[in-house]
C-alpha cells in the first residue's frame, strides 16, 4: 500500500483549466453565464480571468460589437489568456489588481468573479471597486466555494475532520467566503436577486486529489504539526483503495447594481 502523499502544487494555469474542463466546473460555469443574461453589444467584465477560462463564451456572447475585458495580475495568467484569445478582436486582457481595477467607472454592463474572492486581501474592497466599475442596472455574477463544507469520506472520520479544518484555516485566506457571499454583495450596494449551491461530488480519487490537494495538504498539514504523520499517510493511502466520495459546496450569487 502506498502512503506517498502528493508532490509540489500543480502549474496554476494548467491547475484551473483542467478544474474548469471537469463536469462539475462546466456545469457551474454555465449555469453562472446564463444568468448573467449577457447581451450583444455590451461590455462584460471578468476579473481574476486567469487563464482566460471563460472569455472566448463572454466573448460569443458580446459579439463584435460588444467588449470582453480579462483582468488578472499574474503575469503567466496574463500570458496564457492572451494566447487564448488572441483571434478574438472584441477581448482586451488588462494587467491590474482586483483592490485597484484598472477599469473606467461606470463602464461595464455584466461582471463575474469566480473563485477569487478567496484569495484576495479584501473581498469587501473588490466588490466596492466592482460596484465602481459596473453601471447602473448592470448585473453581477459571483461565485466562490465554501471550504468549511469539505467532506471527504474515510474510516478515520478524524482524520478527515482535521484535514477540512487545516484547508480552512490555513490553506485559504477567506475560506467560508461562499456561505458570505450574498451578504457582502448586499453590503457593497448590489442587490440580490438570485442565490444557489451546488455539491460538486468527487468519485474518483485522482481527480480529487488534483483538483482539492489531498496529498499536497496533507504533506503540509503533517509538516506544520497539525496531523500526526503516520496518521496522515495512512489515511492518504487509505484514499485509493476502495469506493471514494468526496465533495464541497458552491455558492453562486447573481446580484445587479
């Protein structure tokens, strides 16, 4: 029985695209898109574009005489979507940082962020540059996970408990940023229309592996002292030996300026 846990975090942009090829990423994505009830001609705004996942469908949706603007501050992100969408005359890529968006005020018609406001150092000021940006009766899309609600099935439910609890407190910076999410758009001036979870379910043990760092967290977590090492690796190996079920839950919130 292997107890290897995982190797060092994947390439990011390939890390994100892969996420977003899976079935529960496209299910939400375009549930997300539909929402946002996207017009020709208007301006749609995705920031924290990464990759570029998601701008050639905004771009499908804005037509040419519409506008796509990605923005992101990585510059290999910022590289990657630009390849991507480099026949996409309607798509402009901007470098910026979501606390200070490198956009006109009053500008934009739709907006999304997906799965950023996680990361950055205050959801609250980003909303606030977004509601800046958006124009009046401009509608908005969000959509962050709930890492609090990760559950992955083990006979050492112990185990699997204190792992939940290491990825929230100390492997993302807003953790439980999805059970939040409406209230801090209403308190960034937007309204609410519309809220929805979804329970991506993970069956497949590499596929869980890769896309929520069983292995590479659990390394980290025994590292810094939190699990006990020989419990970790065994619950790890223990992972891939039989029936495997894990998930979490995502939130997504459609409000409009």
């Amino acid at each position: 029985m292997s107890t290897t846990l995982g190797a060092s975090h994947p390439n990011p942009a390939a890390y994100m695209l892969r996420t977003a090829a899976s079935a529960a990423g496209r299910s939400y994505k375009q549930e997300l898109l539909e929402l946002l009830d996207i017009h020709a001609g208007q301006t749609a705004l995705d920031l924290g574009c990464g990759p570029g996942t998601d701008l050639p469908a905004l771009a499908e949706r804005v037509g040419a005489s519409g506008a796509v603007i990605g923005v992101d501050r990585d510059p290999a992100m910022l590289a990657e979507a630009r390849r991507r969408t480099s026949g996409l005359p309607s798509v402009e890529i901007r470098a910026g940082d979501a606390h200070s968006l490198p956009v006109e005020p009053g500008t934009v018609d739709r907006a999304k962020i997906d799965r950023v406001l996680m990361h950055v150092t205050e959801p609250a000021d980003v909303l606030a540059q977004l509601h800046l940006a958006t124009r009046p009766g401009a509608r908005i899309g969000l959509a962050e996970p709930d890492w609090d609600t990760l559950i992955v099935d083990a006979e050492d439910l112990g185990t699997s408990r204190a792992f939940t609890r290491y990825t929230t407190s100390e492997c993302i910076r807003h953790a439980t940023i999805g059970r939040s999410l409406a209230r801090h758009a209403d308190q960034a001036g937007f309204t609410v229309e519309t809220v929805t979870a979804t329970t991506p379910l993970f069956l497949d043990f590499q596929d869980a592996d890769h896309t929520l760092g069983l292995g590479r967290n659990m390394q980290q977590a025994i590292a810094d002292g939190h699990i006990d090492e020989a419990r970790g690796r065994q619950w790890f190996a223990s992972l891939s030996e039989g029936p495997f079920f894990a998930s979490f839950t995502l939130v997504s919130v459609i409000c409009s300026r």
